[in-house]
C-alpha cells in the first residue's frame, strides 16, 4: 500500500471513530434529557454496550496500524470525560 493511501485510510478511520464517539454521547445526552436517569440500568447498559463496541473499534484500527493505541486511548478518554460532565450537569438539575 502507498504511503498516500495509508493516510486516507488512518484519516478516515480516526474520522469514523470519532463519529461514533459523537453518536454514543448525543445518545446519552437524549438518555439524559428524555428516557432515563444516570442510575438506571437501561442507562447503564447502553451506556456500558457503547462504550465497548467503540473499544473493539478502536482496538480493531489499532491492529490494522491505521491509528496509533495512543490516540485511541485518548478518543476512549475524552469521550469518558464528556459523559461525566454530561452526568454531573443532569445530576445538579
């Protein structure tokens, strides 16, 4: 594979798997706002599913060298800070 393409490829999976860290947050926030509250289990298990699918994702582009673990870890820990402060907002209402 040429280096051109190998940098599509890595792009376009950062991009996609930042997408999906986006999905999961928007669909707890609507969790939050509509259905549930953060100590509920359907929260919890949504909650818990998402997150791990987005790690095998991320584990799964790691493997395939088109991100670094590094920047994996980063994405897993920016999204778990978003959703902490989206936790913390809900629970001083």
């Amino acid at each position: 594979m040429d280096t051109k393409s190998k940098q599509s490829y890595q792009q376009k999976a950062v991009e996609q798997l930042k997408a999906d860290a986006e999905k999961i947050a928007k669909l707890i926030k609507v969790q939050m706002d509509h259905l549930t509250i953060p100590q509920c289990p359907l929260y919890e298990e949504v909650l818990d599913t998402q997150m791990f699918g987005l790690s095998k994702e991320i584990d799964f582009a790691v493997k395939l060298g088109l991100i670094e673990r590094v920047e994996g870890k980063l994405l897993l820990s920016t999204l778990e800070k978003e959703l902490s402060l989206l936790h913390d907002a809900y629970t001083e209402k």
